[in-house]
C-alpha cells in the first residue's frame, strides 16, 4: 500500500523561472502534465512509473510531460517523456532542473502546467497530480491522532501540501488561462475519489479519475494506458478513462483492495440537486426513522477512513429500505444521477458494492465535529446541504 508516514525536513526550497523553450512543439491530440512528487517515502515509485512511461514515450499527437520531484537525486526536473526500454534508469533528458522545488505548494502545480500548456500545447489536456493522498480531510483527525496525510501532494521537506480547496482553485485558475476546460484531471493517490474533490474542479475540468479506496505503492500502470492513446490519439476523456479504469485493476490482477472510476464532472449538477432532495427527504424523517438511515449508513460500503463511504451504495440500501415515512424516490433520483455521473468503475472482488464515487458520510459524533467546520467551506457542501444532512442522523 501506499504507505502514510512523513518525515518534516526544515527546508528552503527553489523554485523554477518559468522561461519558455526556445521552440514550443506544434499543438498535438494530448498532452499528459504529470506532477510527480517523490518528497517522501514513496520516491522508488515515483522512479518506476517513469520508467513505465517510458516504455511508451511521447508521440507526433501525444505529449508525455513530467514535473519530477525526487529525494534520491536532489533536484526537480522537467521532463519531456521519450520512449526508451531501459528500466534501471530514467533516460529521458531534462529540459530544465532546479535545486528541490516545494511540490506541497499548489502555486508550483499552477506554474508547471501553464509551462506545460505553453510549450507542449494540445487539443486536450489530462493533468495528473501523483502522491499520497488522504481524500479531502487529514488523517491525523481520527480519534487517537497519529499519523498526518493532508489531502493530496505532501512534501516531506517542507511539511506542505494542496489542499482540496487549493486543488480546486489551481484547476480554475489553469482553465481560466486555457480558456476552456481541462479535458481530464486525475490523482494517482489513495481516497480522492470523491464528489467532495470533484466538486471543488467541476467547473475547469471535464472528467475526473480517481480511487475511493488506497492505492498500492505501484499506483497507476501508465504504459497500458498510454499505449493505447497512443495508438489512438483522436480518444476523448471518456473512452481514455474507460481503458484507464480497466487496466488499473487488471494490472494488479484483481487482487487487493483496488477501485478507480471516472466521473463526467459535467453531471455532478444533477447529482448536487439529487442530494439536496435526498437531505430534505432525510431531515424531516421522525427521530426513530433518521435512526434507521444511521443504521443504514453504518451498513454502506465503506474504505480506509471509516467517514468515506459509497454513495451509490447508500442510494442502492435506501431505495430498497422500509424506514418508516422516508420517500424511496429521494434516493432513487441520487442513484440514476451518480448512474449517468460515472463513465466507468472497476474495482477488485472485494469492493463488488463500489460505485465509484464517495461521500463524506461520518458514523460517530467525534467524525463530524472532527471535520464540520473545515466540510462548511466545501463547494459540495455550500450546494447541497449535505454535512447539516448528516448531522441529523447521528446521536
């Protein structure tokens, strides 16, 4: 698994000057921005994911463009991807590289993007943000404290990370200055596949893809996903995820705890607006009733953190409840939204009730005051109502 340890080294770090190269390629089908943070225990993986991608390379349509952070070499290094068999190194020539640039610092993705937009210019762009990641809360906010995994992209030098709602405003700022939306926006790390995430993007971006649950250290098998882009350059978001999706899981054999999807974040209005449905028809419910809905929730399928549950799942077990006085139809329009949400959903044995999409869905009263405060802030929350929803099942 993605291990969840960090190591805090007071650090000044660089950061790049953001010139332009001397001759920006011709615009192309795709360009993959990767911004790949090895500051912190999982840099050996961040080597090997090269590696894979360099098994396929760049293309004539097909840019393959990585921010690479590693602690073994020192540096930070942009790279442009080429194609090459040899996996005991990294061949691909650095177009620039700097003393450590802090990865936990959402300006730094802004401007490696904007660098990659400028010089490796596309018809559609897929930004990748790769390294742990903790969904849109920490860790360390479980009972017992311990262990501290803020959202996505920590650096272990500075002791910084992107939060979800600096994830968010980075993707708006990137499509302002495209001028449309970011086709795809991916995290290769644990648990941020949630409407919680998404919904802080869903107006810069496309399609989103990402794992409910934790992902083993390998993450992503990039090469059987860049194969067929490259063979196909003229693909869409959807039909990538759907190749993407599948071969995540069939890489690893269907073993482990394994789940990825893609969400047409284009949907995700018609979900909001099922939600809201679904927190009126649970909030009006008799005390004895919300208890049930409770009852129902600590049933649902559930992931690392106890509090992310499968949304589908939930609308699945209360479109099908006797709870007394609760209008099933509530929840059946939340299931036929997530339905039309999700372009695709592959998951190991084991998660056979994953839908590909989680909700924040706290189980004890120590979860939601945890978390409530920092939940108002959440786009998904502002347009849904959803954390006070959750607040009237719990006592």
């Amino acid at each position: 698994m993605r291990s969840l340890c960090r190591l805090i080294v007071p650090v000044l770090l660089a950061v790049f000057s953001q010139p332009a190269l001397a001759n920006p390629l011709p615009e192309k089908e795709w360009t993959l921005l990767v911004f790949l943070n090895g500051h912190n225990n999982l840099d050996s993986f961040g080597f090997a994911d090269l590696n894979e991608m360099e098994q396929v390379g760049s293309s004539d349509q097909v840019n393959v463009v990585v921010q690479w952070a590693s602690l073994a070499n020192g540096k930070t290094k942009r790279l442009y991807v080429t194609k090459d068999r040899d996996t005991s190194r990294v061949s691909s020539v650095p177009l620039e590289e700097s003393a450590p640039v802090d990865m936990g610092d959402y300006r730094n993705l802004i401007e490696f993007v904007r660098w990659g937009m400028e010089n490796f210019p596309a018809k559609k762009y897929f930004i990748d943000v790769w390294n742990h990641g903790s969904g849109w809360h920490s860790l360390n906010a479980r009972r017992g404290g311990g262990i501290t995994i803020n959202d996505i992209s920590n650096d272990d030098l500075t002791g910084h990370s992107i939060s979800t709602l600096e994830l968010g405003a980075s993707m708006e700022e990137i499509a302002r200055g495209l001028g449309r939306k970011v086709e795809v926006y991916g995290s290769d790390a644990c648990l941020m596949g949630m409407a919680e995430v998404a919904a802080e993007m869903s107006e810069a971006t496309n399609y989103f893809v990402g794992s409910q649950e934790l992902e083993p250290g390998d993450g992503w098998p990039y090469q059987r996903f860049l194969k067929p882009l490259v063979a196909k350059p003229t693909m869409d978001g959807a039909e990538l995820g759907r190749i993407m999706v599948r071969e995540y899981v069939d890489s690893y054999g269907n073993s482990g705890d394994l789940t990825l999807s893609m969400l047409n974040l284009n949907e995700l209005p018609a979900v909001e607006a099922a939600v809201r449905g679904l927190g009126r028809a649970i909030s009006s419910l008799p005390v004895a009733s919300r208890r049930a809905v409770g009852q129902a929730i600590r049933d649902t399928q559930g992931f690392y953190y106890s509090d992310y549950k499968d949304a589908g799942d939930l609308a699945a077990r209360l479109s099908s409840s006797v709870i007394k006085q609760f209008d099933r139809r509530a929840a059946q329009d939340l299931k036929q939204a997530l339905d039309r949400m999700v372009v695709a959903n592959a998951t190991s044995p084991g998660y056979s009730a994953s839908t590909g999409v989680s909700f924040w869905i706290p189980e004890e009263t120590f979860q939601y005051n945890s978390h409530a405060q920092n939940y108002s802030e959440l786009k998904f929350h502002k347009r849904t109502g959803w954390g006070d929803t959750m607040k009237s099942v719990l006592f």
